[in-house]
C-alpha cells in the first residue's frame, strides 16, 4: 500500500475537535486549544498526525477538546 504525504502548509487547515496545528521555526508544531486557550508547543508531524486522526471523531465542544488533550497527553505527544 502507498504512502500519502500532507504537505506541512496543510496543516493549518486540519483540526481534531477543537484543535489547530501551527508550524513551529523549528519544524515542530504548536496544538493550539479553542475552548481552553491552552497550547502545546514542540509536537512532531507524525505527532500530529497521530492527533489529528483520533480527533477526527471526537465532538467538537469543550468536553472533546479536553479528551483530546488527555489522550495525547497518555501518550506523551503534549
């Protein structure tokens, strides 16, 4: 099976829940929250990508922002 690249200036365009990507000057990424404000900086593209597939299915209100945020946090993205 073939491998499909996101270009990197995509990124700003995907969202998981209530989440933005934004590239970072050293080709990391800052999650920014909607609801809460909060941001995370320094998170890798497979990190983000990784992110953005779980929370393409979780509702996007304050309560799945902070699923998100827990989720990734388990697994040491944020």
């Amino acid at each position: 099976m073939g491998r499909t690249e996101i270009a990197p200036e995509s990124l700003e365009i995907v969202t998981g829940g209530a989440l933005g990507f934004d590239p970072d000057a050293s080709g990391t990424y800052t999650m920014r929250c909607e609801f809460s404000g909060e941001c995370y900086p320094g998170i890798t593209l497979a990190n983000v990508m990784e992110t953005a597939k779980f929370g393409a299915s979780i509702p996007n209100t304050p309560e799945g922002e902070q699923q998100i945020i827990a989720w990734a946090k388990a697994r040491n993205y944020i």
